[in-house]
C-alpha cells in the first residue's frame, strides 16, 4: 500500500522521492516492529511449554533491538554533498545560491578555517554547534568564528581544520525556496584544498557518507595538482564517488576572453579526462551532465533580488545563459544526490528488513516443529492411556459378569438352604 503511495511522487521532484522512500521504510520497519511484538507476546504465554528455547526467545529480543536502533538511524539518514576547491573559487557563494539565501559567510579574504556543515533545523531560530556538542552557538558568531577559534581567550574550544561546525538554518524560514533543506539535503563545505593536505583525515572523517561531491574550480584558471589529488584520493577510497564540476566565475571569463568558445572547449576536455580517464567515475556518455559552465555570484544575487533581498543584482553579458546552466546542474545534481542517497543508505536497511523476515520465519519454523513433535508425542501418549483404559474397561465387565454369576449362585444356594430349613 505504502509503496504504491510513493509512485505519485515523479522523477521532476527528485528530492521528494528520498523522504518517500523514508515514509515507506518507516511504514515497512513499523509492521516488522508489530509483528516482533506480537511473536514475543506469544511467546511469552507459553513459557510453561519447553518448545521455545531460550535461544529462540533472546533471538526475537535481539530483532526488536536491531529493529529500533535501524529506525532510530534511517530518521536521521540525509542526503549529503561535499563541496570542494581552492579558497575563493566561490564554493561558499554556489552554496548560498543553491540555498537562496546568504547562509554561509563569503567574501574575498575569508578562509574557512574548518569544514561548515548547513543542515534543516525544526526550530525557528538558527544556530550553531560545534561537531556533536550539543551547546548551541548564536549563529552571529559564524563570520567570526574562524577568529574566535583560534582565539586562546576566547570561550570556544581550539579546532583543527578537519573539526566540523554545524549551522542549523530554519527550515521554515520566510525563503520558501529553502528546498534543499526541507527535504534531508546536508551541505558541507570544506577548508580550500590549497591550504592542508590532510585529505585522508577529511575523507574518513566527513567524506565517507557523502552521496555527491562538487568541486568548485576557478574558470579563469586550471585544475591544480592539490585539487586532483583530493578527489583522486576520494576515488581510491570510495567506490565510484558521484562528482560534478562547476567552473565558477565564468562571467568574468567571458567577460574577458575573446575566443571564449575555444577556452571552454579546452576545459571540457581536460575535465572530461580527468572524470573519465584518471578518476575513472563516470562514463563518456554521463561526463556531458556533470560538466556545468556558471556563475554563482550573479545566480545568488539574482534570487535575492528576486525575494527583496536586494536592490540590485550583479549581471554580466550572457547572464541568462549561465543562469539556465545553473539551473541545468541543479537538476541533474538533485537526481544524482537523491538516486544515490536511496541506494547507497536505503538498500542498506531493506537488506537489513529482508534478512531479519528470514531470520523470524527459521525462528517460528523451529517452535512449530518442536510443537509439532510434542503434539505427536502426545498423541502417542493419549493413544496408550486410551489402549490400557479399554483393557481395563474389558476386564471390569469380565470381572462385573463374574461377580454377578457369583452374587447370583450365592443367592441361590441362601435360597435353596432358607427353603429347606423352611420345610425341615
Ligand atoms: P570560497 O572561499 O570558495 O568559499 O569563495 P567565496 O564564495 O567566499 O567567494 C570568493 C569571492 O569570489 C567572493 O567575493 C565572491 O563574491 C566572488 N565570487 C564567487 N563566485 C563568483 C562568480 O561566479 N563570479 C564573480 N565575478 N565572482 C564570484
């Protein structure tokens, strides 16, 4: 029922499908909780019988256990992308724009100090937590937090660059077009790759889980060997990871540049190989649909002003081109995100749901067998009882025939003997 629910939602709201398939596998782990219920209810009344053995019993306990740590975990499931790039590529700006909304500090000049992880909070009012620290941070603390960090006098605690701060932005903020978060999508943007090579402590610590990664590179310039090495790194380290690359500020190359066509070409080209060839994560066919050519600053100030934001909105030549380029990476990159986050988390715990099913059915099999046999047993026993009861049934007769012959003799001969006194 539930699954047949989730087909209204269609491939042209993708992020839908992802909280769908949540609903559905809530509905599905909430019927195995039932059934678990039910199955450790019964097993219970019949605790006299010995057919369900201890084993079977603490099997059952440890379903209903798994089941509840499963369904505390897929509520907190997300999907999550990683950005990634040298510093002032515009990674910080290309989130914002995505988020509608000047979320994250951004600016020539301003350095990431850590990773900044932006996710959907139910509350009203934004803040802030350091990692899994639950003291809440006021969220004007974020442009200056890299100071205060590193601050020794200040309250906070010292960071290193692969620590995480969370911003929890409202999710029922006056942007209605807040989509992302709504719908489970977690952002994280991470320290310019220019400035530490600690790749493989950022990959374990934060990449791990990620469903996609953008790397936010600078069209005016090429890919450096620092930011070839990360993903090659993620590549080693995840299987086929889902990566896109923007080549931001492309205003001010086409602003610049006077055979602009030929420059993108060459881009497409080297950037294609490095997909295709070195990272080997995506094929020539799906390489078109992760290349995108784009301005984010002019795409963020535009929608801005498109919320009253702003008065005016930066717009160079050709704005309208980019802006529709934009718009084209979002919808591939919203498939992409969602298509991997059900797979990659979901199939997870359906595998999970389907093997416990099996793991129930051996546990009843047994008890029903073992019953079975006491049955029989049983039966066998009554069978014996009903043998020797109709022995002795047939002696009882033999012996009340007996008895009443006897009684009937001796009460003849009393007779014979009163008559014969009587006539004596
Ligand atoms: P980050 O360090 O990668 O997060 O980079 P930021 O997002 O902070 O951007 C650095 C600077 O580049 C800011 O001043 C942005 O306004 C500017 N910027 C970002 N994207 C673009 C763009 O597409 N075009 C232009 N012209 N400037 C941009």
């Amino acid at each position: 029922h539930s699954l047949k629910n989730s087909r209204r939602v269609t491939d042209n709201e993708p992020l839908l499908r992802f909280r769908e398939a949540k609903k559905v596998l809530g509905d599905v782990y909430g019927e195995l909780k039932d059934n678990v219920a039910e199955l450790e209810g019964v097993y219970k009344e019949i605790k006299e019988n010995d057919f369900v053995s201890p084993e079977q019993r603490e099997e059952i306990e440890a379903i209903r256990d798994s089941i509840k740590t499963i369904m505390d975990t897929f509520q907190r499931d997300n999907m999550k992308v990683v950005f990634f790039g040298r510093t002032s590529n515009g990674k910080s700006t290309t989130i914002n724009a995505m988020l509608h909304e000047k979320v994250l500090p951004q600016g020539m000049g301003h350095t990431t100090c850590c990773f900044l992880q932006v996710e959907g909070s139910e509350d009203e009012v934004g803040h802030l937590q350091l990692d899994d620290n639950p003291q809440k941070i006021d969220m004007k603390m974020l442009g200056k937090i890299g100071h205060a960090l590193s601050d020794e006098n200040s309250d906070l605690p010292a960071m290193g660059q692969d620590s995480l701060l969370r911003v929890f932005h409202p999710k029922q903020s006056d942007n209605g077009e807040c989509r992302l978060l709504q719908n489970d999508v977690v952002i994280l943007d991470s320290p310019g790759v220019d400035l530490s090579p600690e790749f493989d402590s950022w990959i374990d610590k934060h990449c791990l889980d990620a469903d996609v990664f953008v790397l936010v590179s600078n069209a005016e310039s090429t890919l450096t060997q620092a930011e070839k090495n990360f993903f090659l790194r993620v590549a080693k380290k995840l299987s086929k990871p889902n990566v896109f690359i923007l080549n931001n500020r492309w205003d001010a190359s086409a602003a610049e540049t006077e055979n602009i066509e030929d420059v993108k070409k060459q881009h497409l080209t080297r950037f294609r190989q490095f997909l295709v060839d070195e990272l080997e994560v995506c094929s020539e066919r799906e390489v078109n649909d992760r290349i995108f050519f784009v301005s984010s600053r002019e795409v963020l100030e535009a929608r801005l002003k498109a919320r009253g934001l702003v008065q005016k909105a930066y717009q160079a030549e050709g704005h309208g081109t980019r802006a529709l380029e934009f718009q084209n990476f979002e919808r591939h990159f919203e498939k992409c995100i969602s298509q991997s986050a059900i797979h990659t988390k979901f199939e997870a715990h359906n595998r999970r749901a389907h093997e416990m099913i099996g793991k129930m059915r051996l546990n009843l099999n047994s008890v029903l067998t073992s019953a079975a046999e006491q049955r029989s047993k049983l039966q066998n026993n009554l069978n014996e009882a009903t043998r020797t009861f109709n022995e002795c049934r047939v002696n009882f007769t033999q012996f009340e025939k007996a008895y009443r012959d006897q009684t009937e003799q001796l009460r003849a001969e009393v007779h014979l003997k009163v008559s014969a006194d009587f006539f004596e």
